[in-house]
C-alpha cells in the first residue's frame, strides 16, 4: 500500500494543494462592470408566470415532534434573483408596551399571544419604517415568504432585498387626494427575498433570520458551518475534475486508494480532524458517486434529501404562493388590490393561507404611552385611543373575540366587493388542524399550540383570467362600518377636520424624484421639501484614507450586491452639497453627513438610487387620526360553530353625466343572422348550409346590444365599447346621442328599412355616459340587464354540472395566447427538443417571413438571412407563414435570441433561413380549436334599457 501511495505522490500532492485553497480560499468575489446598472448593482427578476414559482409545503427542517411549513422554489432562480412575488408588510407600532402593563400579568392569554405575535413578525426597519416612531418599536408582519419560510443556517439561500423595499414605488396611491382610505391601508409593500446563491426548482428556500439561530452546536467551533458547506460544494467539483483530468492514469484500484486518501487525510490536514470526520460520513463512498452530489444540488441536499422535492410531490404535496401580485386595485381608492398573476380555474386555490392566532381583539388596542423612570414607553392609563392598522387585515366574526392574522401571500391585498369572484373555505392540507376550530381560543397560543396550525384558502368563484383582480364579501358588518366611516370622513373633510390637500408622503416624493435630481442645501433654502419627510441614504464608503473634508472628501463604493443596501447603512445626511451629471444621464452627488459630535466628513460620488426619501417619525399615512379600522369577516358558514377577463378603464378623470365614449352602431334587423349551421363544401368547394338546424350562435351576439321585445340588434364600433363588464351597481349608462350625425328619425323606421340602399351607413349613435364621477384608472361598467343576468347565472350553473360531469376538462387546455406568454422570454424548441417535449396539440409556430436578396441557395450550409423591415408595420399576414422546424437556436450578445428555421414553401421549393428573432415567431391555435370553439358556449346580448329602446316598430317584433 505505501509503495502504491509513493509511486502516486505527484497526483497526492495535487490533490492536497486543491483541497488546502478549497477549505481556506476566499470566498467572496468581486464585481464585474458587465450587466451592472450605474453604481455597480445589478437586479435580476424572474418575470416567467407561465409555472408557479414557489410552493408552499412540509419544510424539510420539520420533524416528527415540530412539523412546520417551508418554501420551495417551482423554478430554477439564478442568484440574485428576487423569489416569488413581492409582499405587503403590515407595521405594529409599540406593540408590547401597548400590551404591557400591571393588568395583564406574564401568565395571562394576552401576553402569550404577544410572544406568539413576536415570533412570526420581523423587525420594522426590515420593510421601510426605520424611521415610523421617534420612541418604541415597530414589528411588521410579512406575508408569504416573510411568515412562511424556514430556517436552516447552514443553507441559507434568501434574504430580504431591502432596497426595494425602500425604494418602492406608488402603486393605485394618487398623490395629494384625500380619500377615506388613508390611515387604513399599510404605506409598506414591495418586500421580497433574493435568492444569495443559484436555487434550483425543488429546492426548499431557507430564509436569513440574523442572530436569531445560532449555528454552533454542542461541537463550539467543529461544528459545520455555512461557509464550511459552500466550500465542500467547491471541494467536491474539484474532486471530480481531478478524477477526470487523471482518468487514464488511474486503474480502480488506484482512484479508489487515492480517493480515500483525500477524505481522510488529506482532509485532516484541511479542516481538522472532527470535521474531518463529519465531511467523511456525508460525502459518498467512491469517487465515480461524487456526481451524484452535484446532482442533489449541493452537500446538504444530498445528505438531506428531503431540503429538495421533484415538481410533481410539490404539485401533489403543495400550494402554489405566487398566484397573486399587486396592482393598482379597480376599486377607486382602495390603493393596491391583488390580481392574477396567472389563468385560474373556478372552485381551484387562489393562495393558501396560514394563520396566526389572536385569541383576544384587544392586543391591537392602543393606549397613550409615555416613558417610564428607565426610559422605556410604558402605559399611562388603560383608555383605549386607537386600533394596530393590522386589524383591517385580519379575519374575524361579529360573535367571537378571535382574530386570524393572515399570512397568506398577498392576501391582504384582495380588497373587497359585493359582486366577489373569491371566498374562504378552510384547507384540506395536512398541516390544517382542523380540530383547533373546536378549542376555547385562548388555548391556541399555549404551548402546545403556539405555531401555524390553522389554514384557510382563498378559492375563486369562477374562472379568474391573468391579470385580473381578485375579490372577496368582506362582509355585512365590515361595509356597515365603512359606509358610516365614509360618512364620517365627509363631514370631516367639510368642516375642515382634514386638509382637502393631502400631504405629500414620503412614497409620493420617491416618485416625484425618481428621474430628477435631489436638492442642494442651496436650493432647498429656496425650496424645502415638505416638512413630514427627510431625505435618507445609504452610506457605504471606500477604505481610501480620504480626510472627508469638502477638498478630500470620502468615497461612497458600490457594494458586491444590493443586498447590502440595508437598513443599518441608512442614515440622514445633513445635505447634499452638489450634484453632477454622469455621461450615462444618471445623476452623482456630493454630500455631508455628521456621523457624531466627533465626526462629520464629506462623501462624494454618492449615486442617486443611493437615496431614499423617509416619512418623519409619527407623520406616515397610519398616524391619521381616526383612520377606518375593521377586521374582514369571516362567513357564517365557514367561522367554526362549536360544538371577469379584460376590462375597459377610464384613461383619464370623467366627470359625472360627460361621455364616457361615443358609440356609432351597425344595424342588424335580425338576430337569426348570427345563427350558426351545419356546413359542408358544395360541389365547387365552398362551404354551403345543410339544413337550417341551428347548432349555436356567432360570438359577436356577447358584444350587440339588444332587447327582448326585438329582433334588432346593435354592433357597437365605439372604441372599447366591448370591455366594458357587467355590474350590478354600475358607473356608467347607455343613452342616445345628440350628435348631428345621429339619425334620431330611424328610431322610428321598421328594422328591415335600415339595410336598405338609402340606409345602409351609420347613422345611429349611442354614447356611454358617467353616473359620477370616475377616476383615472377605474373601470367602467354597465349593468347588461336582467335578462343577461338570469341567462349568465344559468349558463354557470349548467358549466359547474359539465365540470363535474367531465363533460368539460378540468385543466382547460393552453391556447396560443398562452404559449406566447409562456415564451415570451425563453426560446422557442428546436426539432430534437420538440420530439421529446411536444408543444400542446391545438397550437402552432408561426413566423413572419421576410427574406433578403443575398442570391444564398437556401441549404442547411448557406442558408438564407431573414431580414429586419423599414418598420414593425411590414409584420403583415401575408407574410405569417408556419416553419416545418427550428434547426437551430443561438443567444445573442444581448440576451436576445435568434434562430436558423426550415421553410417548405411548396412542393417545388424548400429552404433553410438563418437569423431569424425571437420577435418574429408566434404561437397560434390551430384550426377550430380556439375558446370560441368551445361547446354550448355562453351566448346574450347587452340589454339597452326600456326607458332608451325606442318605442314603435322596433318592438314587438321578436316573433315576426
């Protein structure tokens, strides 16, 4: 054996040299100017919604005592690349000194829950509210990935990217208007996890809870850590590459003698000999099973198979999380709203949500705080001023003390409506415990039931479309409340209680600010900022042995990621002393700050997205006196007894009775025109009628309007017209137009008159009028009829039938608006990919063919060269043809990519063209195989109104 080893001493030495820099390298890297934005900082975003992006399930940290919930990615996200959807974050202010006093001594439920509460919530500064309070403390609770998410510190791959958070923008806020929501909604969103290394789909996501779980063991400093296990990871791709360097000179014998002298000795001489030990026992037992480590996705996956899952168990085992993502809601001044981020079917799960148990209303109570002879805030009496703004997110009943704080992502974003196309039901996870709806509520946060152990779901009514926004019935008392609340706030807003002028907000002047330049200290004394906000920034500094006075000013430096933009980094400077212009148009600044009475320096080239606006202590949206506060009910059929598509949107403010839009019409005398009948190509090959059995109706019959005393019907040409849903409490109406140009006399003419030669143009004129006014950015409906109406609730009705009957799939199938979205961003499939992994049946690839005249023949070895149009106008039809294949596919410098297809025009003639992008393809279904093709479709036209369908002959005509 020694000679064996002796004769091998090159390769041992090498082998010791490779592990030796493996354990003890460095392991931070640098920052590359490539794919940097101006400071230095890049931000990757996965924008793909065609497959769920995170699942929640069974952490793999649970055990048979303590199981939990864990997050697991669905997809593959590269590192640095934001996880799931970004979430709300909802501030409590002094939570415990509120809770806290002589009355409620530590073994009572209230303070219980208090720890409960303070378990499962992050530090404030963590969401944007360093600055909230002037005294005292706030937590936030973080929906999704913020509540849900495990701990493992030893594979630690998520934490919170701060600076968006910070730095986020407006989304549904109207900066200025005062509206009975302010004081009601959280101002904090936009908190979302980044990944720290490459996560791959299956892989559970560990989030960085701080100092808050120690990684030393009873081992002290043997134990492994995070960085031990990085290492490895490093250690082992090394391993396998000196193995495969030295294939031919090793026999079995010898790879597995040299193998064993890694692991064991040399090893030793790397770590020590108790980790030594430990990193033995993981890694597998021969060399040619190294890449199987690999495969696992690292050490600790392959040690604890478990921390990854195929897509399928999680598909079986899980719940989707990223279903929602937040928008400027529908509803005018309801702020953010939750909408679809992908197609979601009726009775299926919207979002999953965990909840947090509050036994007792009252730990949201806020009483006046002052501080005590050690400087903390403690209660001055027990009269209570106020409600946590957490109330209006949690869930509760008008006969039960309990609160359900939920923790569901993005669920505190689906406002509510009288009309929803959501509901609550409890879950049928395994992690439900369900017999907790039996238990006295103040048993929930004991000890043995201090965890997430209850689980609602939020599951839609009816098909919800991508991108639409999602409702829930808050309830009769909640509306009670927020009818008198509204009530109220007018009065108050009369009587000069509130500023008819809102004032600006911190978030307001980020916006404002995004592309312009912060004031100079100069400026500012001409021009301050409002008084409720401050201008705070992230100060990182070069270690350049500058003075920091105003001739040798301190260096701000780019960190390795923005990350590090992090709230202990934020400071306020005292002002900015000047502003430069970089080439690239971004903006640079100058600024002093004064660390402490012994230090102030300057700092220079200190970059504009380094620079965040703060609302001052106590003046945020959540301090407004008397703001609106209620919990959303939970049903009565669900709370535990014991024992619609595309919408049209106004583009700008519209008064109340303006028009909304004008609507010239196209007559159509008839109904029975839209019939549809049985076809078949006569003997010269077009297509001609076999009988006059109807077998359905055209799909423009959904977009006339109509009456159900009248044959006619009235295409509308007015712009978007057609977008404009039903409600039952509408904004806006139908009415005639006094336009010139509306022939009011045809009013009166028999319907057949109106496609005759002297009436064959368009001569009627409706127009869509406001009933009040409606805000930039509303949707605007029209209440369709009672007719429509009934005929809706039946076809709905007859649907679920179908769906249960498995007359209709379950799982509707992808169509090509489907596949363009799921394509929008990865490449189209090559010939061989495509054998293996078909595109869906009832859909095709296009391309718009348009080639150059480079006289190439068109063979695979000389292809010829697509080439770009004048303009984008030239994507006409004539040019869509379908490829017989793609040959090939090749990513361009810019991340673009551009492909080599075949292309068999005719019998006679076939050829191969090269560059050809990504922008050039589209997906298309196949024939009679589009929704509109769906079976026994819903099919009624738009009723007008009585008092607006003429009378006269127009009516009674429905049987003639």
């Amino acid at each position: 054996m020694m000679v064996t080893i002796l004769l091998r001493l090159p390769l041992l030495l090498t082998a010791l040299l490779l592990l030796l820099v493996a354990a003890h390298g460095q392991s931070e890297s640098t920052v590359s100017a490539a794919g940097s934005s101006s400071d230095g900082i890049s931000d990757t975003t996965n924008t793909d919604n065609s497959e769920c992006g995170l699942y929640l399930a069974v952490s793999s940290t649970s055990t048979d005592d303590n199981t939990i919930w864990g997050i697991y990615a669905g997809k593959h996200y590269a590192e640095g690349e934001t996880v799931g959807v970004p979430e709300l974050a909802v501030n409590t202010h002094n939570l415990r000194f509120n809770v806290v006093s002589l009355r409620h001594p530590p073994q009572t439920s209230l303070i219980k829950s208090l720890g409960f509460l303070e378990e499962n919530f992050w530090v404030g500064e963590l969401v944007g509210a360093k600055y909230e309070l002037s005294k005292g403390r706030s937590i936030s609770l973080v929906s999704g990935s913020g509540s849900l998410g495990a701990a493992s510190p030893k594979a630690t791959n998520a934490n919170w990217h701060q600076q968006k958070t910070w730095q986020r923008q407006p989304l549904g806020e109207q900066a200025g208007v005062a509206h009975p929501s302010r004081g009601a909604i959280s101002p904090f969103y936009d908190a979302v996890l980044r990944t720290l290394t490459p996560v791959k789909a299956g892989s559970e996501i560990f989030v960085d809870y701080g100092n808050t779980f120690d990684e030393k063991s009873e081992d002290g400093e043997d134990e492994l850590t995070k960085d031990d296990y990085l290492k490895l990871d490093e250690t082992v791709q090394q391993m396998i590459h000196f193995f495969d360097k030295h294939r031919a000179e090793l026999d079995p014998d010898s790879k597995r003698e040299i193998y064993s002298f890694i692991t064991k000795n040399v090893m030793t001489a790397a770590v020590g000999a108790t980790k030594a030990l430990k990193i033995a026992a993981m890694l597998p037992p021969s060399a040619d099973e190294l890449a199987d480590v690999v495969s696992a996705g690292g050490v600790l996956q392959y040690v604890a198979p478990t921390s990854s899952q195929p897509t399928a168990w999680l598909q079986e085992h899980g719940k989707c999380m990223d279903n929602l993502r937040a928008g400027a809601s529908t509803i005018v001044n309801a702020g953010r709203g939750a909408f679809a981020t992908r197609h979601i079917k009726q009775a299926s799960t919207i979002v999953p949500v965990p909840l947090l148990q509050i036994p007792n209303k009252s730990i949201l109570n806020i009483y006046p705080l002052k501080p005590n002879s050690s400087g903390e805030l403690s209660r001055i009496n027990d009269t209570v001023t106020g409600t946590q703004l957490l109330m209006n997110y949690c869930f509760g009943h008008p006969d039960s003390t309990m609160l359900l704080a939920p923790t569901g992502s993005n669920v505190g974003l689906i406002n509510h409506h009288e009309t929803p196309n959501a509901k609550l039901v409890w879950s049928n996870h395994t992690l439900h415990e369900k017999h907790w709806l039996q238990l006295p509520p103040e048993q929930l946060v004991t000890n043995d039931y201090a965890y997430v152990g209850l689980v609602l779901e939020v599951v839609a009514l009816r098909d919800i479309a991508q991108g639409e926004e999602v409702f829930l019935d808050y309830g009769v008392e909640w509306v009670e409340a927020w009818n008198k609340h509204e009530q109220v706030w007018q009065e108050r807003l009369a009587s000069g209680d509130l500023p008819s002028k809102w004032p600006l907000r911190a978030l307001d002047m980020n916006a404002a600010y995004a592309n312009k330049p912060f004031l100079t200290k100069e400026e500012l004394a001409r021009s301050p900022y409002p008084k409720n906000v401050g201008l705070a920034v992230f100060l990182m500094l070069a270690n350049d042995g500058a003075s920091g006075t105003i001739d040798d000013p301190k260096t701000w430096t780019a960190p390795a990621s923005n990350l590090a933009f992090t709230w202990e980094y934020l400071v306020e400077p005292d002002f900015i002393e000047s502003v430069a212009t970089n080439a690239d148009g971004s903006f640079s600044y100058t600024i002093k700050w004064t660390k402490d009475e012994n230090e102030a320096f300057y700092v220079k080239d200190v970059p504009h997205s380094a620079f965040v606006f703060v609302d001052a202590s106590e003046t945020s949206d959540q301090f407004t006196k008397d703001p609106f506060r209620h919990y959303i009910s939970i049903p009565d059929d669900v709370f535990p007894q014991v024992n619609a598509g595309r919408g049209a949107f106004a583009t700008r403010h519209i008064k109340q009775a303006s028009t909304i839009v004008p609507v010239p019409l196209l007559q159509i005398p008839n109904k029975s025109i839209l019939n549809i009948y049985p076809l078949k190509p006569n003997s010269s090959g077009e297509l001609s009628r076999i009988n006059d059995t109807v077998t359905g109706t055209q799909l423009l019959m959904n977009y006339c309007f109509g009456h159900p005393d009248s044959t006619m019907l009235l295409a509308p040409t007015g712009s978007n017209v057609g977008l404009i849903n039903h409600h039952e409490t509408p904004n806006a109406k139908l009415v005639w137009s006094n336009h010139t140009l509306h022939e009011k006399h045809w009013l009166q003419l028999p319907p057949e008159q109106l496609v005759t030669n002297d009436y064959a143009y368009v001569g009627l004129v409706l127009e869509v009028v406001a009933l009040r006014d409606i805000a930039q950015g509303e949707e605007v409906f029209l209440d369709y009829g009672v007719e429509w109406v009934e005929a809706w609730n039946k076809h709905e009705q007859v649907w679920q039938e179908r769906l249960a009957s498995g007359d209709l799939p379950s799982k509707w199938p992808l169509r090509a608006l489907d596949m363009n979205a799921a394509y929008a961003n990865k490449p189209f499939l090559t010939k061989e990919e495509l054998a293996r992994s078909p595109y869906p049946k009832n859909v095709g690839l296009a391309v718009f063919l348009m080639l150059a005249n480079d006289g190439a023949s068109g063979t695979i070895d000389d292809p010829k060269t697509w080439t770009a149009p004048a303009s984008n106008l030239a994507f006409t039809w004539e040019y869509l043809v379908e490829p017989d294949f793609i040959e090939s596919v090749a990513t361009n410098a810019d991340g673009s990519f551009s492909y080599t297809i075949k292309w068999t025009k005719d019998e006679n003639e076939a050829f191969y063209v090269k560059d050809v992008p990504h922008s050039a393809f589209v997906f298309v279904d196949a024939s009679e195989t589009s929704d509109q093709f769906t079976k026994d479709p819903f099919r009624h036209y738009i009723q007008i109104p009585d008092d607006v369908f003429p009378q006269g002959p127009w009516r009674n005509t429905k049987k003639q």
